[in-house]
C-alpha cells in the first residue's frame, strides 16, 4: 500500500504472545474478567529484539499487560481469549502494527474467536489462536506507560487499537464487495458490517450475511455505523465510518472516519496518547454484542503472568490503522 512520507500504518494479522492470565480471585469485583493468554515469538525464540529486547522488551510486554488489564475493566465477560503476539519486524519500513481475530469462513456475520471464546467460554477451535498481533519495532516507540514525546509513537495507544479490532471493531469485505476470507458475497463479514449504512439509512448488508450496497458505496465517503448505542453517544448521529474515493484494504470500512472521537480512526500522528475508550467506542462494543461493566474494577486487581506459546496458522482478517508523523 502506498504511503505518504513520514506516514506508517497498522494492521491486523496473526501473532504469538506470552501469556497473562486472570488470577482466581472470588472477589464480585473480578466477576466477569477475561483470561488472557498472551504468548509471545520474541520471547519463545529468544530472539532478542522487539518484546525480547534486553533494554525495552519487558516494559514492552507490561504495556501490553497494562492495556489488557485496562479492557478488563471495561468488558463483562469470563471467558478465555489465546492472543499470540508474532516475532516482530524491525525494519520500519512497513505498518506499525497489525492484529486481528481468526473466523470459519461459512457464510454470516461473526466477530471472530476472540469474541466468541470470551463470551461463551467455548474455546472456538481448539489448539488455534483466538486472535493475533504483530509490531514493527524499527519505527520510534514510547515502549512505556509514562508519557509519549514528540516523534514517537505510543505503544499502549497503538496496542489497545489493535486489540480492539482484535475484538470485532473490523471489516472482513474487499474492494469488489466479497468477503476476504472466503473471496464470496455472501460470505464472512463481521458483526460491525451488518451494522453499515448509506447515509441515506439504506443497510449495506443483508440479513444473510451477503453484501446488498455497490462497490461504489465503498469509496463513496457516505458510510455510517448504525448502532443504536454508538450513534446515542455521537448525539443521536450513525457514526461517519472511513470510505476513502480510492480503496485502501486493511483501512477502509474498518475504522471510523477522521475526526470522530474514537481511538478507532484509521490514523495516528506520532507524538500523540490515546490510552482510554471513548463513549462511541464502548457504545460499538456494546452494538456488536460486548456487555460492559457497570462497576469498573480497578485496573490490574485482576491480572498475573505467566508465560507459554507457539505459532498456528489459521483463517485470519487483518486490519490496519495509517500512522503519521
């Protein structure tokens, strides 16, 4: 994909992570925790860069921990969701990060295994991966939690956006209007899409799971995300989603547009933090079917570490977030 100067972008994709899990605490205020199981390549491997970097790695691995916890109080569920974090890349030369659920690829709209795992319980398929991530750790990173400078980019910001499309905030669909899992209409297409409109009202999605609009309506600039509590928290508006006049796969229809308060738009300049969910956000959450807290625990009360992992491969979306400097 072509990018501006000084521009990155992030993506979803498959990855290997170490592993936190919940500790087992009866507390009501650790009642719908997620387990996370987070495995990481660098560190399996001892690779010695990126999450196993001998300076940044650890504090790079305890702000992927922090931005878990951080969900956990926000996301009613008990379930388990298995996240691999991939061996990073080093060469700053591609997306700042990429993430993303695995889907069975029969036609309908789902919002992937980590979704599923973590609301039902019901490990989706078996030995896979619910979901995974990969970073590129040749750009600038703020690899901490304390405050990001000019020029660098936030690695708690940039992690929580990709664990939210991780979550079901994502497109599956191609510029042609098939599915990129299966390559059909219908096909497998996300929650999230099912909730797509015109802005004239008219939904880009049928019941089916088969994509009703025209490919036009993709690069038209006039698509909205309908949920009722989403648009409820953008003052009663269906939220502008980005659908750019040239198609950009990974970016279009998966984020909402420029300017919508979100940590879900398709850009982030460097030197920018954007550690918490907006109210549109956790009102899509809550439209793709996320139950969210009404008491928020305290971040951290719920999580330990552990460690583990190794790799899969499996039918994943990716997803991308364009980052400028």
């Amino acid at each position: 994909m072509a990018r501006s100067p000084r521009s990155l972008s992030l993506t979803a994709t498959c990855l290997i992570a170490i592993l936190l899990v919940s500790s087992p605490y009866s507390d009501s205020a650790c009642a719908g925790v997620i387990t996370w199981n987070v495995s990481y390549a660098d560190v399996t491997s001892s690779s010695g860069v990126g999450f196993d970097d001998p300076t940044e790695g650890a504090a790079r691995r305890e702000t992927v921990a922090a931005v878990l916890s951080y969900l956990n109080t926000i996301l009613d569920a008990s379930g388990i969701i298995d996240l691999k974090v991939n061996q990073s890349q080093t060469d700053g030369a591609g997306f700042l990060a990429t993430a993303g659920p695995y889907f069975f690829t029969s036609s309908g709209f789902s919002n992937g295994f980590a979704y599923d795992h973590a609301t039902t319980g019901n490990d989706p398929a078996g030995s896979f991966p619910d979901a995974q991530a990969t970073f590129d750790f040749g750009y600038t990173w703020n690899s901490g939690t304390d405050p990001v400078a000019g020029g660098e980019y936030d690695l708690f910001t940039v992690a929580l956006h990709e664990i939210i499309h991780a979550l079901g905030i994502l497109s599956n669909i191609q510029s042609d209007g098939t599915s990129s899992l299966s390559n059909n209409n219908p096909g497998r297409y996300t929650v999230f899409e099912s909730l797509l409109a015109r802005g004239d009202g008219t939904l880009l999605f049928g019941a089916g799971g088969d994509f009703v609009g025209t490919t036009t309506d993709l690069t038209s600039g006039d698509v909205f995300f309908t949920g009722a509590n989403a648009t409820a928290a953008n003052g009663g508006n269906p939220v502008p989603v980005y659908a750019p006049s040239t198609f950009e796969s990974g970016s279009s229809i998966a984020h909402f547009d420029d300017g919508v308060n979100s940590t879900m738009t398709h850009s982030i300049a460097a030197g920018t933090q954007n550690r918490t969910l907006s109210a549109i956000d956790l009102g899509a959450l809550q439209d793709i079917g996320w139950t969210t807290h009404s008491t928020v625990p305290e971040p951290g009360q719920c999580l330990a570490l552990a460690a583990a992992g190794v790799f899969v491969a499996f039918h994943l979306r990716r997803r991308q977030l364009r980052v400028h400097g």
